[in-house]
C-alpha cells in the first residue's frame, strides 16, 4: 500500500513539474486553484468526471484556451475558433515548445 502511495504522488509531482515548466511557457490560465494541491484535484476531479470538469473550463474561460490539469500531464483546450485557426496556418504560426 505505501509503494503505491508513494509512487501515486510522484506521479503527480512530475505531472506538476512537467505543467509548472510548460505554463511559463504558454502563458495560459489554469483550471482550479493555483496551487499544487489546486493542480492535483482538479487532475482528479478531471479522472473521475472529465465531462463536467471540462463544462466547468468552458463556463470559466469562454471562447479562450486555458490548461486542464492531468495526471498525464497538463492539456491545452482550445476553443472552435483557435481549431480553426491552427488547422488553417503553417507551422510558422504556431509555435508552442522551443
């Protein structure tokens, strides 16, 4: 039982480092609170309901892209209209990862 723990919470200590590096990066709003406790319930909230964690970014930043905090790591949701755009540019537009 304490391996699994143990192991449980480096999990998420390397998908908060992982997010930490990446949103100096991007720039973006976060879902949940803003700190690393904030980071792992929201990461678990998003496991067990990820419809209506996903609702609650949508309600919270309309029509703008914010970070969704994971277990997998931190997930960039877009709106229709940045698809679109993405979808539409040349990789010189976008550049997300130096």
């Amino acid at each position: 039982m304490l391996v699994e723990v143990v192991l449980a919470f480096s999990a998420l200590y390397i998908s908060y480092s992982l997010y930490h590096r990446r949103h100096r990066q991007l720039d973006l709003p976060r879902l949940g609170p803003p700190t690393i406790f904030g980071y792992i319930w929201t990461a678990i909230r998003f496991t067990f309901k990820p419809h209506e964690v996903t609702k609650e970014g949508r309600s919270q930043f309309p029509g703008r892209p914010y970070i969704l905090p994971s277990f997998c790591g931190p997930l960039v949701i877009l709106s229709g209209d940045d698809m679109e755009l993405l979808r539409t540019s040349n990789d010189s537009v976008v550049r997300l990862l130096d």
